[in-house]
C-alpha cells in the first residue's frame, strides 16, 4: 500500500487533480483513517499525510473556500457518529494551516451539525456567542438521559475546532482583548457549570468520570492557552487576595516573634 501511495503522491504533484477527485480522494484518505489497523501503522498515517497535504496545497487561493468544502462535503454526510467523527478528526493530520483549516471546518460541521462551516473563514470560525448558545442547547444540559460518551466527543470535537480560538492580534487593541478574553470566560463558565452537573461516584460511573476529564481539560485550555491574558485574582479593598494572604501571614509571624522576645526579657 505505502508503494501506491508514494506513487499517487508523484502523480498528483506532477499532473494535479480535478476538483471531483480530489473530493474522491479525500474521502477515501478519510476512510483509511478510521480503519483501527491503519491507525496503528505510523509509516502509513504519514503517506497519507503527505498526499492530503499535497492535493490542499494545489488548491489554487482563489477557489480554496469552494474545493475544500467540495472534498469535505461527502465526509460530512457519511460519518454520524460521535466517536467515528472524534476519531477521524483526532488522526486528520494539521500540519499546515490549510490542513488545518480543513480539519477545524470539519469539527465544526460536526458541532453544530451544519454543512454551511465547511466554508467559513477563520474568523467566522471563532464565533464564541454561537458556541455558547449550541452549549446551551437541552443536548447539553446534564439529566438522567444524558448519553456520556456522546457528551464527551462533542465537547472534544469543539476543542478541536476552536483550537487557539484565533485572538486578535497585538496590534488590535486593548479592547479586541478584553472583549475577546471576556467571550472566553462566558465560554469557561458554561463549561465549568456541565462539569459541576456531572456527579460520579467512582468506577460504578466511569463515563461520566471520562466525560468530566474531558471537560476540565477543555476548561483548563480555554483559561491558560486561549485566554490572551491570565484571568487576575480576585481583590480585596484594592489588593490582589494572594498578596493579602502572604501579608497576613508574615504580619502573624512578626506578632509571634515580637511576643516571643518580650516573654524573654520578662523571664
């Protein structure tokens, strides 16, 4: 099989392929992807990496938007479980920021369950108000019914597809910022609050316990990797609470040794 690929490889860099092959051709790529054997075969993963990154990256710029959408379209329909989708996602490769590109469209297509992403742009991507009304959504909230393992993918295939959540850049402007690290709070929170819904008692629950790994990972990314600042800690009259508490206690420990030294001289 690696001959074949290599040879396919030489072929589309010296001759290309036609929008309806190329969508042909990635949906077999994908197929691959999900077979349990070729998983597990490194030196096969990477052929494979190399001819998605080859066919994307003769994608003139100008049609990029309709021929990634076209290559995508198909793997969208024929995929519809949760696992199937997370997995496949987990071994499309993102070595460049087209396959990048691709791979976040493709999650979330997945998430909202809506072809039209497999055409957004980065910054439409990044749309935190539309994520949070999806988590807000009866799927999400936490009752007897509620599938765990489904839960789990869905939030693992939302953090594939938010990835850094695209900032604004530095030059943007303190209030890009803030409002960007505001939306990314809104997000943690929601977050945060499945997470405190699921209550599992040890191994009787192990999905649920799976579920909530998922979910602090995720929380924990949004706060110290998506954040463009860390969030600052809460303030008592004006002082940060981590420095008040060194303060109290170093003001504690010079009172004990202050009544120390008067007990001595009174001895």
């Amino acid at each position: 099989m690696n001959r074949e690929m290599t040879c396919t490889i030489h072929t589309v860099k010296r001759y290309g392929m036609n929008p309806e092959v190329q969508a042909h051709t990635m949906c077999i790529l994908s197929r691959l992807l999900l077979d349990r054997v070729i998983g597990d075969d490194y030196i096969t993963l990477a052929k494979i990496e190399d001819i998605m990154s080859v066919i994307v990256d003769r994608m003139s710029e100008d049609g990029l938007d309709e021929e990634l959408a076209a290559a995508l379209t198909t793997i969208y329909h024929s995929v519809k479980d949760l696992g199937l989708q997370l997995q496949l996602l987990r071994r499309l490769p993102a070595s460049s920021s087209r396959l990048n590109l691709l791979r976040r469209r493709l999650a979330f297509a997945f998430f909202f369950r809506e072809q039209a992403y497999l055409s957004y742009g980065e910054v439409q991507l990044a749309d935190f108000k539309a994520v949070i009304h999806r988590l807000n959504e009866p799927q999400f909230d936490i009752s007897r019914e509620t599938n765990y393992s489904n839960l789990a993918a869905s939030i693992a295939i939302l953090a594939i597809g938010l990835g850094s959540g695209d900032p604004p850049t530095p030059n943007a402007g303190k209030n890009f910022e803030r409002a960007f690290d505001d939306n990314v709070d809104v997000l943690a929170h929601r977050i945060k609050s499945i997470f405190t819904q699921i209550i599992d008692t040890g191994v009787s629950h192990v999905k649920r316990t799976e579920a909530k790994e998922v979910l602090e990972s995720f929380h924990s990314c949004l706060v110290y990797a998506v954040r463009t600042k860390q969030k600052p800690r809460g303030m008592i009259w004006g002082c940060d609470t981590g420095t008040q508490k060194q303060k109290s206690m170093m003001d504690d420990f010079a009172r004990r040794q202050e009544l120390a030294q008067v007990q001595d001289v009174d001895a």
